[in-house]
C-alpha cells in the first residue's frame, strides 16, 4: 500500500541511500567475473593448442551461458539502483516503483536462470574429470539423478515465481485486484532443495578422490579445491510463451552440445538436453495451440502439429545423413538446428501470445506452492528412471537375470507401487501430480490407451524402415532414409484435408476405428494422433483443458518410450545373440554399435557370405519388431470399440 506524505517526511532514516555502495560492488564483482571466466577459457585454449583439437566441452559452455545471465543480472540490478534501489521506499519516486517492481522481478528470474546452469556446469565438470568408463555404477548414475533434480528445482522455482501473484502483474502493481502469495515462504521453501542440491554435487567427488593414487595430502588439497567450486544456486519462472521459448533455448542447448562433442558421453548428455527441450516445445505447443482454438478448429490445426513431427522425425535422417555424407560432417545436422532457430525465433518472440493458464485465474500463488506434489514427484521420476534403465541395459550391459536387473526390477515395483499408493490416498499432499480424476474416467482412460499406441507404432516404422533398408539391400543411411519418404508423402495429402473433415463428421469413434486398422500398414494418416487431444478437451470444461494435453502428452511419451525401448530390446539382443555366434572374436559392444547404425562399417571387411548372413539376421530380427504394430493396431481396434458411439457437438464457442 502507498504511503502517506506524512510518513514518508517523518522518517528520521529518509537520508540513508545504499545506492553508491551497492553500485561499488557490482562493479567489482562484474570486473572479477569477466577475469575468471576468461581465465578459465584461455587456460583451456592453452591445452587446446598443445594438443591442436579442440577441448572445451559443455561444461565450459553452460558456465559461459551462467555468466551471460549473471551479467544480465547485474545490469538489471544497476538499472535498480539508478531507479532508488538502495534506498528507502518513500524516497522513490512514484513513478519509478513500478519500473523497479518489473526489474525486481525480471532479475529472480535471470538469477535463478544463472543458477540452474551453474550446477548444470559443475555436474558436466565431474563427468568429464572422472569419465564414466573408469567411474563406478552408483557414480554415473548419481550424476543423472542430481540433474534431473537440478532440472526439477529449476522449473518449480519458475512456475512458483510466475504464480505468485495472481494476475501476474499484481507483482509491480500491487493496487491491481487480485491476490499474492507471501514471497519468503516461496524463497525459504525453494532454498531447501537447492542447498540440498549444492551439498549432493559437493561431496559426490570426495569419494572419487579419496580413490586416486596419491598422497593424502593431495587429495585433501584437491578436495578443498571441488570444495570452493560449488557454492552458487540459480533458476527461473514463466508464463506460456516464456516456457515455450525457454524449452526451445533448452532444445538449441543440446543440439549445439551434439555438435560440438568430443566423446559419447557428451552426444548422451546432449541428447537428453535436446530431448528435454523438444518435449517442452512439443506440449508448450499443444497447450497454446489448443487455447486459442475452439473446438471445431482444434483437430485442423493440431493436425498440422503431428505432420511437423512426423516431417521431423523423417527428415532428421535423411538431413542429417547428406550432412555426414558431406564436407560438413555430420555436426552441422545439429548446427542447423541453431541456424533455423536464429531465423525463426523473432517470428516465436512476437507472434506466440502469452496465455495465462486457467488455474491461475482461480487460485493464489501460494495456495498452488502448498499444493504441489512434491513426494509425487519424486516417485514418479523414480518410476520412470528404473523402467528406462531396465529397457536400456537389459540384455545389452547385463544379463536378464543379473542381480544389477533384478535390483532394478525391484526397484521399479517398488517405486511404482509407492507412486499409485501416494496417489490414491494422497499422502503428503493435496493436489496430486497424476490426473487421477481422468483417470479414473473411463472414455479418458481409453483415449490415453490408444494414444500412447497409436505413437508407438509411428515409432516402430520410422526408426525400424530405414535400417531394414541399410542392411537388407546395402544401401546407405542416407538412401536408406529416403524410403520413408512415402510416409511424407501419404501425411500431406491426408493430413491436411482429414483435419477440417472431422468437424463435419464428429462420430469420433468411426475415425479411431478406421485410425486404428489403418496403423498396421501405416499409410501415414497423421489424423490419428492430435485426435485424442480433441475429443478429450471437447468432453471437458475448458478449465481442464490443460489437464488433458498433460494427460495425453504423457501417454504418448510413454508410449513412444516403450516402444523404442522395447523394439530395442527385443532386436538389439536377439540379432546381437546370433550375430556373436557367427562373428565369435568380436566384442559384443561393437556388434551392437554396428547393427545400431552407428558403426555399421564394422562388418565390411567379412566376406561376402558373412555380410549375406549378417544381413538376413538383421532383417529377421528387424521384421519381429513389426509385430508391435500388428499388436498395437489389434489392440487400438479393441480399444476404440469399447469408446460411446456419440457425435461431438463442436461449436464456434467453449463450454
């Protein structure tokens, strides 16, 4: 509440100005900053020199990417201090408190940006100090679960920072109506986990160095100096379009990692960066997509949403393949991803509106914070890693029946039966991270079955066609790509025209079942997949709308998970099996590098009858895969006979 005239000349502290003092140390810490950076990059371009390639790696990056956004906070925080920052707050101009507001409140976000990559920087650092190859099981395996929480951390102080008043521009205007919550309490509940972070990534090399071969002395000293290294914290908050953009800057993160790897533990890295920013822009779309359609409109332009994927998926091969194939290599098939992006990214930046999610129209920022799921969470990342895990490293890293298995079998129910407890009686919380009020409605249930299949199947061909093609007819990556060049064609032609037809025809269940016979010989009718989100946000308030495309979105990430991990599984081992017994002097790594795709070249000194053999296995086992889709296409059938035979209403209108 503004204050009074009379007590703004009452006070006794009206000539306390802080602002020179805080303009001082920003000024040094901004020269300090810029010092060490440099240090660190020209130290490292010494090594680069000595050994004429280059060596900066991605946790050079991310801690230059930290101190972009340290300097822009900063700059924001001179701006601050130029507007009465420093000062007290009956001695701002009026005018200026709502300009100081924004700039408060744009500086949490950068901050806690800078710190989230910090950590990331430090956890990249360990990786490439103690490579996986030499490290212990329970090492590696840390690291990722520390960036997962990293991650975590990051967008819950984000979403909490964004939701903390509601309308969100009560922030810097408090006279608005509406409500906030009580910034400390987010602070203080947020700095918990992120000290907590800190203290993981802190001592996680102790015990690594304490294992080196030197005297105790040196290890002492080396730990003092991991020790002074990890003592900063950062992350930040948005609203549609600012989570939209973040998850495409996440997406460039990770294909510029790619790019400029110099070992497979970075490609790894670089992979689950990009496919974290790729999910984020894939649901950030669906949810704008949906919000500013109605219902008629929705399936058409969702359905331009699918074919976008799909070309994606399609073309990254036979792009990718012309680069490798060229003087460009095979990095510029992630480069361009950064090229496309610097194009695109203004038309993102003012075209994309920010959309207000429904919840925050009916609730507090801090009613939402004491309402989420964070044991949920927590059980639900625990699920989720161990079934990948086990999908990943069974049959290939270990035994079936291996205890490292059987130790994660038991994981994974345990967690998962956790999970489904905490839900149903939801413990430790109010507002449960799984939908269970979908869930537990039966047409939504069944939308989430066929979607997750009807994804799964889309996957099995496009990953499995060309390397049936590869081995089969020797043909090369690139070449082989373009046989799925079909499929482009046949989503075109359908997907466009299908996506207006089905306002006209809404008898929704007619379209699944034809989808649905359709998915064996996959014509490559993209109609298929935006069609649940449809008919599931028509059959709600619109409040829920979200909750749908989160629900769904969830489907199809497991499903298109389960089937590469499970058409991995089953091809990978088999062929590798029969494989080994012919090739009995090859290591069983690089047999299942080369039927991979990844190193493929590894066969071409065999003799012909060899390769022949090697080639028939490939395609028998590539051919088994197949069965998935003949098995999705049974059971997305079945599904779709079970759903009401109703027809839609779709109006110009939400309910």
């Amino acid at each position: 509440m503004p204050l009074s005239p009379a007590i703004r000349q009452s006070s006794s502290d009206s000539i306390d100005d802080r602002g020179p003092g805080f303009r001082v140390f920003i000024i040094v810490f901004l020269v300090v900053l810029v010092l060490v950076i440099s240090l660190r990059f020209w130290s490292r371009a010494l090594r680069t020199a000595s050994q004429h390639k280059s060596r900066f790696w991605w946790d050079d990056w991310l801690a230059l990417a930290a101190t972009v956004f340290v300097l822009g906070q900063l700059s924001l925080t001179l701006r601050i201090v130029d507007l009465g920052g420093g000062k007290h707050v009956w001695l701002v101009p009026l005018d200026n408190l709502a300009i100081l507001s924004k700039a408060l409140f744009a500086t949490y976000l950068v901050y806690d940006t800078a710190l989230v990559l910090a950590k990331a920087s430090a956890l990249m650092f360990l990786s490439r100090v103690f490579p996986r190859y030499a490290n212990r099981r329970w090492f590696n395996i840390s690291i990722w679960v520390i960036h997962s929480l990293n991650v975590a951390w990051y967008l819950g102080i984000v979403l909490g920072t964004l939701l903390m008043c509601n309308p969100v521009q009560k922030n810097w205007i408090p006279t608005l109506p509406g409500s906030c919550g009580t910034p400390s309490q987010l602070y203080i509940g947020s700095a918990v986990p992120s000290v907590a972070i800190d203290l993981f990534i802190l001592i996680l090399p102790v015990p690594m160095i304490w294992r080196l071969h030197t005297s105790r002395s040196k290890k002492a000293g080396i730990t003092a100096v991991f020790v002074l290294g990890y003592s900063g914290k950062l992350n930040v908050y948005f609203n549609n379009k600012l989570l939209y953009l973040i998850t495409l800057t996440i997406f460039e993160v990770g294909s510029a990692v790619i790019g400029s790897a110099q070992s497979m533990i970075a490609v790894i890295v670089g992979r689950a960066i990009a496919g974290l920013g790729g999910s984020g822009i894939y649901v950030c779309t669906i949810n704008i997509v949906s919000s500013l359609t109605t219902p008629a409109e929705r399936n058409h332009y969702l359905n331009y949403v699918a074919i976008a994927w799909a070309l994606g998926t399609v073309l990254g091969p036979i792009i990718g393949g012309a680069f490798a194939g060229s003087a460009a290599t095979w990095r510029w098939a992630f480069y361009i991803n950064i090229v496309i992006a610097g194009v695109t990214a203004p038309v993102c930046i003012f075209l994309i509106p920010s959309l207000v999610p429904p919840l925050a129209k009916s609730s507090t920022l801090w009613q939402r914070l004491k309402h989420i799921d964070y044991v949920g969470e927590v059980l639900w990342l625990g699920g989720i890693v161990t079934v990948v895990t086990i999908l990943a490293s069974g049959g290939a890293l270990y035994a079936w029946d291996s205890t490292q298995l059987i130790g994660l079998y038991v994981a994974a129910g345990v967690a998962w039966i956790l999970f489904l407890t905490q839900q149903r009686l939801s413990v430790f919380t109010t507002d449960r991270i799984f939908p269970l009020d979908l869930a537990g409605t039966w047409h939504m249930v069944l939308l989430f079955c066929w979607s997750s299949l009807a994804i799964a199947n889309d996957t099995v061909t496009i990953y499995s066609l060309p390397l049936l093609y590869q081995f089969s007819f020797n043909d090369s990556p690139l070449h082989a790509a373009l046989w799925t060049l079909p499929f482009i064609a046949a989503l075109l032609v359908s997907g466009g025209p299908l996506g207006p037809l089905f306002p006209k025809y809404s008898v929704y269940k007619v379209w699944f079942l034809a989808a649905s016979v359709l998915i064996h010989p996959r014509s490559g009718m993209r109609a298929d997949c935006p069609l649940p989100f449809t008919v599931g946000q028509a059959k709600v308030h619109r409040s829920k709308a979200g909750s749908v495309t989160a629900f769904l979105t969830c489907a199809q990430m497991a499903g298109l998970v389960l089937a590469l991990g499970i058409a991995t599984a089953v091809f990978l081992n088999r062929a590798t099996d029969e494989i080994g017994a012919i090739l009995t002097d090859y290591p069983r790594s690089i047999i299942q590098a080369a039927i991979s795709g990844v190193g493929s070249s590894a066969f071409d000194n065999l003799d012909p009858d060899t390769r022949r053999n090697i080639s028939r296995i490939v395609a028998r086992n590539l051919g088994k895969v197949f069965y998935l889709n003949l098995a999705g296409s049974a059971l997305g059938f079945f599904t779709a006979i079970l759903m009401k035979w109703e027809k839609l209403e779709l109006g110009q209108s939400e309910q």
